[in-house]
C-alpha cells in the first residue's frame, strides 16, 4: 500500500487540536484525512463561558454537518471513518470549569467531553501546572479524579505538573495521558517530559499523545516533518509501541491575541512564558498536510501496522478503556 492509500485506509486521530473553529478549519481536517480530534472548548474558562462555547460548537457542527460528527464513543470514531467525516471530541485544557462542584462533571460529560486536562500550566483547585512550585493533587482533586473515572473522562496531564501528574497517575483507575507533549531528552522546557516520567505513565498503563509545537520542539521553528518524526520515535522508544499516538497541538487560524490570552495566568494575569513565533514544522504546516506524517513515518523504516497504531488504532483503544464504549 502506498503512503497516501495506507492514510486514506487507516484511522487518524489528532489528540489535540486548539485551532479556531470555522467552516474552513473543518474542511482542512476533511483535506488531512483526519478521523477524528480532541478538540478544545475551555482553557481559563469557567462553567457558564465553557457552556457557551460548547453551545457555539455544536452550532458549527450543525451547519458543517456534511464534514463532521459528533463523538461520544469510539464507535462514532468507526462511524465518522464510514461517513468520510471527522470526529469532534470535545476536550478542556484546564479543569476549571468543573469550578467547585463534582457534579458538573458528569453534566461536561453529558455534553459530549470526553477529556479534560486536569491544569492548565498554574494551580487550579484540583492541583498544579507545570509553570509554579507544585504541590500535589489536591482532596478535591482526587474526588475529581474518582468523578471521571466513573463517567468516563479521560486525565489528561500535558500541561500539568510532575508531582501533580504523579499523584494523579497513582490515584486513576482509568488509564490517563499526555495528551501532547515532547521529551526534555531532546530539548529541555518546562512544558516537556522526563524520560522517567514517560515511563512512569506507560507502565501504570496510560499513554502520551506527541505534540509538534515548536517553541518545544529541539530546533525550534526551523523544525521539519522529520525532526516530529524523531520526537515521535524517540518516545515510543520509551513507552512502546502500543502507549503512543498523535497530539499535535495545532493552533492554526489563531492571532497574537489568542497567544497572549494563553500565556498570562487566567488569560489575563501574570506572564507565564513567551512562545516567540510560532511556525509548525515544515512538512506539516496545517492540518491539511496530514498525510505527509503518514509518509514520514514509512520513509523512517516504520512498518504499516506500527503506522496505523502510531496514527490513530492506539488512540481509540485506550479511550475505549476509559469512555467504556
């Protein structure tokens, strides 16, 4: 099978997508060949703005119905593949809009979440990110915890700090993830994972998702397909083969505004860090340039069946292990 028929045939997952949601958005995941996404709806945001763009969303689905669905299990993954569409999954960056109360939980879930990072670079009340001093997953935190294994949320821990994700890792009964991340054994960043935390997750069963975002990438913005491609290896060299897949953190569509709204503390407060310019690597500019990581991977020695696990078959299973269905 040739590189394009091999990702036209297989199921393509994107872990993450944070890029402005328009019509034109979704035809460029149509033109990627992508079966489905975890798409962010809340970062700094509370309940009620979290509602509202949930709200927004499901009205762009509606009228973009010819080019995607909703995903609520992994069997509408298998369906969108059917129907030449792509899967929205809805995810947060920060469980924030959980506020203080446990129950909204299951109405997020209910609403069609089905991963929600537990923090968003700082402290939230359930623990801390990956940019302060941390300290541990909080009481609440683990009651949050013990709340979506039951519904059905995934833990995502991309953002989240090393102690928090720890204790996190230890207290889930579900398998949990790095959504999207990078290895600090090839380029040392706040936002990057140990080769020891990377084991850690794999064998307490959870999975990473790898990023291309290039301020963490080890060459920056001059960063190509190839150099993801190392950065893919280099962790599944670590978790193996069945504990990986793809998180690209796409932004695509977003100003310098939004960038500034991510990078202060609740969206407006302190700095947390200066991403510079942000140009993904050549090769996989846009979510449209899908099937050149599929040509990648091959051109690297990959095997088909590694590929399809790497593009997308190892996504699906673990959120079946988490979602039930």
């Amino acid at each position: 099978m040739n590189p394009q028929d091999l990702h036209d045939d297989a199921i393509v997952i994107d872990g993450l997508i944070i890029a402005k949601w328009n019509r034109e958005l979704l035809e460029d995941m149509r033109r990627g060949g992508l079966t489905a996404a975890n798409c962010t709806v809340s970062v700094w945001e509370g309940f009620q703005a979290t509602v509202d763009n949930i709200v927004a969303s499901n009205q762009l689905m509606a009228e973009c119905s010819d080019l995607v669905r909703p995903v609520r299990t992994t069997a509408d993954i298998t369906r969108a593949k059917e129907e030449g569409k792509t899967g929205i999954i809805y995810g947060f960056q920060n469980a924030h809009a959980f506020e203080d109360q446990i129950g909204y939980v299951e109405i997020f879930k209910q609403l069609g979440v089905g991963i929600v990072q537990l923090c968003y670079n700082t402290q939230n009340l359930v623990g801390t990110g990956c940019y302060e001093r941390d300290g541990g997953l909080s009481g609440f935190g683990r009651e949050i915890v013990a709340e979506m294994n039951r519904v059905g949320i995934m833990c995502d821990l991309s953002h989240v700090g090393a102690k928090t994700s720890e204790e996190v890792i230890l207290e889930s009964r579900k398998p949990v993830c790095y959504s999207h991340c990078l290895p600090s054994g090839l380029k040392e960043h706040p936002r990057n994972k140990s080769d020891e935390e990377l084991k850690f997750i794999a064998d307490h069963g959870g999975f990473v998702g790898v990023t291309m975002f290039a301020p963490f990438l080890k060459k920056g913005i001059d960063s190509t397909i190839e150099d993801y491609c190392e950065a893919i290896e280099y962790v599944m060299n670590i978790v193996g083969e069945d504990a990986i897949g793809i998180g690209t953190d796409f932004t695509q569509g977003h100003d310098q505004d939004f960038f500034e709204w991510l990078t202060h503390d609740k969206g407006y407060a302190r700095r947390l860090t200066r991403f510079g310019k942000i140009v993904n690597p050549e090769g996989i500019r846009t979510i449209g340039e899908f099937p050149n990581l599929t040509e990648a991977l091959l051109r690297r020695g990959f095997s088909e069946p590694l590929v399809r696990k790497i593009m997308g078959e190892n996504w699906v299973r673990v959120l079946k292990d988490v979602w039930g269905a």
